[in-house]
C-alpha cells in the first residue's frame, strides 16, 4: 500500500492546548495514564472450553498495548491519555440536513459522540488498556480489551455503513457555530479477524479562526477482543502510522490470546 510521506505540522501546539484540547477528569486516583480493569461479571465466569476463544487477562491487555517500537517515526508515550477529549468533536448534527434518511442523523452522532468520549467500542466485558501517544500536534490513542465478538463485529457492520449515511453533514458546536464534518473509508492492513477504519474531518473555527480536524479512526477484531486506533490532529493525518497500529497491534492481541510474549514488529515501511 502506498501511503504519503508523513506531512509537516505547521499549527501551532499553543492553539491545541489551549483551544481546541479539553480535558475531563480521570476516573484513576493513581492517576496512572494506562488503565486495566475487569468486571465483575467476568470475573464470575466459568472457564471458557479448550476450543473457545482465550480471555483477555489485566496482564494480557497490558503486554497487547502497542509501544513507540511498533509504530517508529517520533512518538512517545504520553501520561495524560485516559484525560483527552478534543473540542472540536462536541456538537449537535442538523437532522433538518437529511433529507430522505433522518434516522441516517442518529448514527452521525453516535459517531461524533463516541470519537469524543473515546467509546465507539463500548463496555468492555473482561480486562481492558489504552496507551495515548504524542507526535508534535498529533495524538494517538489505542484501546484494547475483552468485547465479545458479536458486540464488536456489530460496531464493524456499522462503521461500513458510515462513509454512505455520513459522508458529508453539518453540525453545531457549543459555540453556536456550524461545522462541516466529513467521512470517508479508509483502507488499512488485513490485521486480525475483522477490521474496519475511517478518516473524519472536521471544519470550523476555534478562537474565531478557521480550524481543520482530522483523525483515523480504525477498529479490529481478534476472536473475543477488540482494539480500537484513533490518531489524528490540526494538520493532515498520518495515515502511515495508523496502518503499523493496526497491524502491530492486531498481531500482539494475537500474541497475548496464544499465550506468547509480543514483540515489536521488524520494520516494514521504510
């Protein structure tokens, strides 16, 4: 696959930070930035059979995290990821815009909504991580845990749909002011049992400046455990790391479920 060279970033990060980046507070007192869990409900289920798919463990969801190995060019870890939430993703979609397909409008706003609250892949029902990662004005974020396979093959089955019922529509952000938001299907590597991923670009302004969003957002499958890449920023996304994150991480979910230890991935893109 033939991707652009990774682009300059050329928006100050004072306009990010301070403008369009709001936080909410993290739910971990310890104030970690990676955080596991399991539910009690998982923790009360039997022993899945030899045959069934493997459980993802606290341990396991940890060691599948991708690391700045994985994805190479000049990303580091960053400690404030279970924080990040991007302004620029708040607003209500302007259903009078769907004409012929109205209910079409409730699915655009689930997408806006989970891509800001970083949840597109719902409740885990086991063991879950995430791991954010900086690149200048870049971020980063990649989520792995214990999802079940019908839930997440449901939420590929409705991002396919996405590029169709939400390729162009407007929005009102809590400004008042109108965004164009755009959605288009994004190829990425054949990683894992089942993946879909999408490029949303968001157009408005931010301090009464014109302003441009964009993100990757990519979801995999790997038997009963999902990961979910979102990556992008104010200037053009880097395409090239999100395909080594889906394909890096796809292959370290797969390492964890057989029982080996992962490793970063020889390099492929050079």
């Amino acid at each position: 696959m033939t991707r652009p060279s990774r682009p300059a970033r050329v928006l100050s990060s004072a306009l990010a930070a301070g403008t369009l980046l709001a936080t909410a507070a993290c739910a971990d007192e310890s104030g970690a930035p990676e955080a596991v869990s399991v539910s009690a409900a998982a923790e009360r289920s039997p022993s899945p059979s030899p045959s069934a798919t493997p459980a993802l463990t606290g341990a396991g969801a940890q060691a599948a995290l991708i690391t700045p190995a994985d994805i190479e060019n000049d990303w580091q870890v960053a400690t404030d990821a279970a924080t990040w939430r991007n302004s620029m993703l708040i607003g209500k979609v302007d259903v009078a815009g769907f004409l012929t397909a109205k209910s079409d409008a409730a699915d655009c706003q689930r997408l806006l909504d989970g891509l800001y609250s970083d949840s597109l892949l719902g409740r885990a029902t086991g063991a879950s991580a995430l791991r954010g990662f900086t690149s200048e004005d870049s971020r980063m974020l990649y989520q792995v845990g214990d999802y079940g396979s019908a839930d997440v093959d449901a939420t590929l089955d409705w991002m396919k749909t996405l590029p169709e019922k939400c390729n162009q529509f407007t929005a009102t952000g809590q400004d008042g002011g109108k965004r164009t938001v755009q959605v288009v299907a994004l190829e990425v590597p054949k990683a894992g049992d089942a993946r879909e991923a999408l490029t949303v670009t968001v157009q408005g302004t931010a301090a009464g400046q014109p302003s441009t969003f964009s993100t990757d957002v990519a979801i995999l499958r790997v038997g009963a455990s999902g990961a979910a890449v979102t990556n992008g920023g104010l200037s053009a996304v880097d395409h090239d790391s999100t395909d080594r994150a889906v394909q890096a991480g796809a292959q370290r979910l797969k390492d964890v479920l057989s029982g080996k230890t992962p490793a970063p991935l020889p390099s492929q893109w050079d």
